[in-house]
C-alpha cells in the first residue's frame, strides 16, 4: 500500500481500481450500496463501522492479519474519529510530545499544534 494515500477514501478508491472493480462490483461483493462507497471515496462521509469496513477489505482480497489489512482498518477508524483497536489513549498521550516535536520540525505555528492537540483529545473516542 501506498504511503502517499492521505485519507481512508483515497486507500478504498486506489484498491478497488487496483481490484479492477467497480463501485458496483464492490458493492455487490460487500453487500453495501455503490453511492455510499462513493461518498467515501469523495471523502464526503467516515468509514462505515467495523463490520462493513471487513466485508470491505475481503472483497478487496485484503488477507486478514496482514500488514495491508491493519493499515486499512486503522485508517478506517481514523477516519471515524476512532483510536485504531491496539491504541489506547494513554499510549496517545505518552506519544504526542514526540508527535508534536515532530509537527515543530515541519515549522507549523503553535497555535496551529495546540489547536491540534484540542483536536485529537476533544473529537477522538478511543474503543
């Protein structure tokens, strides 16, 4: 999988076109419906929740346990706003000075990181 794919929409277009499917063909192997797989690509709505995203990676032909497969289910969840299941906050916390150090590096105003920070612990729910 690409590092370059930003968001859980981009992942989901990039692997059904690799898939050779179409948002049909995806929906019909998934039991979803074509619009909503289309809005998440679009980034116009999260990840469906846990059990779709499954159904999806297995029509995806994503072997489950695998590398591909964790990163999409983790990049689903971020998607819901959701910490990825092996990420508890108190790890979150532990890590973000790290996190943070490295956001500095890339020069970003503090002000933008502190309003990051509200972001995470106001909006992410851990599971």
């Amino acid at each position: 999988m690409s590092n370059d794919l930003k968001t859980f929409g981009d992942l989901l277009k990039s692997l059904r076109c690799q898939a050779k499917l179409s948002l049909r063909d995806l929906a019909r192997k998934a039991a979803d419906d074509p619009a909503n797989i289309s809005r998440i690509e679009r980034r116009l709505c999260p990840a469906s929740g846990e059990n779709v995203t499954k159904r999806f990676a297995k029509a995806l032909g994503l072997t489950p346990q695998s590398d591909e497969w964790f990163q999409f289910m983790e990049m689903a969840a971020l998607s819901r706003r959701e910490l990825p299941r092996d990420i508890t906050e108190e790890e979150l916390v532990s890590e973000l000075p790290v996190f943070l150090q490295a956001l500095k590096g890339k020069m970003l105003p503090v002000e933008d990181l502190l309003e990051l920070k509200d972001t995470l612990f106001g909006e992410l729910k851990p599971r």
